[in-house]
C-alpha cells in the first residue's frame, strides 16, 4: 500500500489533488511517504512548497531531512535558504552536513 500511495502522490497531475495528498501523506508514520510528500511539492507553488519543507526539516528519518533540504534549495525565496541554514546547523550526520553545505554553495553561484 505504501508504494502504492507514493505512486499515486507522485502521478497526481491536479495541483487540488496532489495538494490534498502531500497535506495527508506529510505526516504519515511511513517515511517513504514523507518522503514523496516533499518531492511532489516541489510541483507545488512555492507559498506552499516551502512551508511543508520547513515543517519536515527536523524529520526523525534521514531521508525525509535530505528531501526537504532538496526542496529548499530548489526555492529561489530567501526564507527557504535561511531555513537550509539552519538545517545545516542543527543537522549531526556528517555526510548529511556536507550535502547541504553542496547545497548552498550551488545555490549562491560559487
């Protein structure tokens, strides 16, 4: 069932529908939800992308912090890369840290 949702989060075409189905599967017990959640926000206007990436920054799930730090640096709002900074500071997987560090160094231009 689980991928399955994944799937049908992913295909959703109508902004209404995959909007209704990041809200529901944003705080999900399943991580592969969570996940695909932030990824198909990213199809999502960024007033609403942004808030989901920030609210799942502090993810219990690896996986689910390295997605919304994706989702963050792909936003050009100036919210989006404070929070990534901050990701960055309270982040304690080495490998992890040196992503977003990727991150903002691709998204400053360097």
């Amino acid at each position: 069932m689980t991928m399955l949702a994944a799937v049908a989060l992913a295909a959703a075409s109508d902004e209404p529908a995959r909007k209704a189905l990041v809200a529901r599967c944003a705080g999900d017990g399943d991580f592969e939800l969570r996940s695909a959640a932030l990824i198909a926000s990213a199809r999502l206007p960024e007033a609403q992308a942004v808030p989901q990436a920030r609210a799942a920054a502090g993810d219990a799930v690896l996986g689910v912090r390295l997605c919304a730090a994706e989702l963050l640096a792909s936003s050009r709002n100036k919210t989006a890369a404070g929070a990534l900074v901050e990701m960055l500071a309270v982040e304690t997987v080495l490998r992890a840290r040196w992503r977003m560090v990727e991150m903002l160094r691709a998204r400053s231009g360097l």
